[in-house]
C-alpha cells in the first residue's frame, strides 16, 4: 500500500515537474508577448496542480493528517492567473500603440476598451483612454 | 452626503451586518481551512474578521452576485477543471512538436450576449484558463471580448466553440 502511494506521488510530482518545464520551454519558443502569455497560464496550472495533489496524498495517506491548503493555492492560483494574463496583455497593448491598428474591429459603435473610452464615462476614465491612444 | 447616509441607514440591522452572508461564510470557510486545524479560538476570529470584512466592503459591491443555478455553477466548474486538463495538454502538443511558423495566431472577437459583470469576468476567465486562447481586453461598452488565440485555423469555429461550451452555460447561471 505504500508502496502504490509512494507511486503515486512520484508520479504526481515528476508529471507536474514536466508540465512546468514544457511550460517554461515554451516562454523561450514561442516569439513575442502575447504568445508566451498562453504558456504560463496553462502548462503552468497543471503542473503546479500535480504538485500539490502530489502533496495532499503525501499528507493523507502516508503521514495521515489531513492538508488543505493544497485546495486553496489552487483556488488562488485559479483566480489570479487570468486576472494578470489580462492585465499584461493590457499593459502590452499600452506599451504597443502600433498594435492598435491589427487589432479587430469590436463589432460595436466603440473601440477596445485600452484605447477608447467608455461610452458616457466620467472624466478619469476619458483621461485613462486618451493616455493608452497616445502615449 | 447627507442623503447617502439615510440610505445606508434605511438597511435593517442583518442588511448592515451581514450584507453579503454567503460571502461571510466563505470567509470564514476559508480562514479555518488557513489555520488546517480546528480550534474554538480560530473559529471566533474568522467570524468576527468575515463579518468585519464583508461590513466594511459592502459599499464596494452593494448587489449580491446573481446566481441562478447553483448545481449548474458546480456543473461548470467540473466542465472547466476537465478543458483545463485538456488545454494543458494541447498547449503542451503546439509548443513540443509545432514549429512556431505554423501557428496560425489570431485575434478573435467574442461578441457578448451575457451583461452581467460577474458572467462576463467568469467567462473571461475560463476563456483565458482553456485551450490555446487569453482574453486579452473588453470593448469600451463591455459587450465584445478581444481574445488572442495561439492557434486557431478557424476563427469562426474557435468563436462558436467558445460561445456553445461557456457562455451558454453561464447564461443559465447567471441571469
């Protein structure tokens, strides 16, 4: 029995282990920002969620005490890696203004929201628009 | 200011208190799953930080989150734990074995049927969690979605893959 546990978590671990390195092979690959944002918040997840399944059976099957916090890091992490892709992407579209012209038409009466206003917004954010037009 | 505090005042004394009691409990949930142990003591200063918390933040979010359907908000998580897997997956195929000059890269443009705030982060999210694609920026009316997608031959499918699998779903969950 503790034998399959101890296999299990090596398992666990060498599997995440490898997800994590793919996803770093894939932050030097692939070529510019926008595409190694995919490799972070996607090989990165899971490797890090086989580490820390990895950890909660360690805890439960061999030492015998219950963990969660494992449950909660992956709560986090689950939370917080979307919200950041999209905040550098935003930051990157900033920095870039020249990507501003291959970016899509939004199929609406107004642009992105990193280059225009919204629609009836206050004036912070008519200030925050044109900041991201010209800058 | 006057008038913004009779309105505060007009709330009963659970509204003032408790104004978001799902959130309180998740609170507390979450403070003795961080402590990994029980203990009565624990337990009295994750009650009274969850009720502090969620008093002190509620002028931030005064609405409660508009869940219609809760066994299908739990449905959807399993739906997205299980793409997440896959999307591992995938990415890890386009990344090993695809020379990067194949990659077909792409914006796409999701147009939004869904108004509320919260649906639109959640979608946002899985978007960004699942197969080869991030949400990358909002329409200035928040009702398009610029995502980027690693590798979509098809836009138009990519499009329509994303709209039938997550946003119907969150439809139904949110109003």
């Amino acid at each position: 029995m503790t034998f399959v546990l101890e296999l299990l978590v090596s398992l666990l671990i060498v599997g995440g282990g490898a997800f994590l390195l793919i996803g770093s092979i894939g932050m030097v690959k692939l070529p510019d920002l926008l595409t190694r944002l995919h490799a972070p918040t996607k090989a990165t997840t899971l490797g890090v969620g086989g580490a820390l399944v990895a950890s909660m059976v360690f805890f439960a099957g061999l030492e015998g005490t219950l963990s969660i916090h494992e449950v909660l890091i992956t709560a986090f992490l689950f939370m917080t890696a979307p919200i950041s892709a999209h905040f550098i992407a935003k930051a990157h579209l900033h920095e870039h203004t020249e990507l501003r012209d291959g970016l899509p038409p939004t199929g609406r009466p107004v642009g992105w929201s990193t280059f225009d206003a919204a629609p009836g917004a206050g004036e912070a954010d008519e200030d925050d628009g044109r900041r991201g037009a010209h800058d | 200011m006057g008038a913004r505090h009779d309105r505060l005042d007009e709330r009963t004394f659970m509204e003032r208190w408790l104004p978001h009691p799902l959130m309180t409990a998740v609170l507390v949930l979450l403070w003795m799953l961080l402590l990994n142990s029980f203990s009565f003591g624990g337990l009295l200063v994750g009650v009274v930080l969850a009720v502090v918390i969620t008093r002190v933040t509620s002028n931030f979010w005064p609405e409660r989150p508009p869940v219609k359907s809760w066994s299908k908000a739990f449905a959807y998580l399993g739906v997205v734990a299980w793409d997440v897997v896959v999307a591992n997956l995938q990415v890890t195929r386009l990344i090993l074995f695809r020379p990067v000059e194949s990659l077909a890269t792409r914006w796409v443009v999701l147009s939004l049927e869904l108004r509320s705030p919260e649906a639109i982060t959640v979608l946002a999210g899985t978007i960004t969690m699942t197969p080869g694609t991030v949400s990358c920026d909002l329409s200035a009316d928040g009702r398009s979605l610029l995502v980027h997608c690693l590798d979509a031959p098809d836009a138009e499918d990519t499009v329509r893959q994303m709209k039938e699998r997550y946003e119907d779903r969150l439809k139904e969950i949110f109003p």
